[in-house]
C-alpha cells in the first residue's frame, strides 16, 4: 500500500489526477493526513478516529490497479 500511497499523491502533484468536487472524496481527503516514513513512502492516517477516509484508499487503489494495466485492453462482449 506505500506504493501505492506515494504513486496517488506523485500523480495527484503532477496534475495527472483529479476529480470532479465530490463532496464525499472531499471530505475524505481533508479527514486524512499524511507524512513520509524513513524509506522515503507516504503513510495515510485518520486525523480523528470518527472521520472515514474510506473514499480516499478506495481511489489510491483504484488508481494503483489502473497503473499497473496495460495502456490497451481488447474487452470482449458477449450476447446471447
């Protein structure tokens, strides 16, 4: 997950990532904070323990699993 963490936050600082306003994300991300540990990785914690942050690791995994696929995919739709 510190891959992930510190690929999310380089892509968000590059403007490669951003979203629309969702208030939820928004919220999610202000509840959150961050700081590098000794090897160099973003670690992510509640600022308070009743905040949800659930938005904000649901879209640093989604964007580290769309980083790792390939640049182009062949879907395949099937009709009965």
């Amino acid at each position: 997950m510190r891959e992930a963490w510190s690929q999310f936050y380089e892509a968000v600082n590059a403007g490669a990532l951003a979203h629309e306003g969702d208030g939820i994300l928004t919220a999610h991300v202000l509840n959150a904070a961050a700081h590098v540990d000794p090897s160099g990785h973003w670690k992510v914690r509640k600022i308070k323990q009743s905040h949800k942050i659930d938005g904000l690791v649901a879209s640093v995994i989604a964007y580290s699993r769309a980083a790792r696929a390939p640049a182009t995919r062949q879907i395949a739709f099937a009709w009965a």
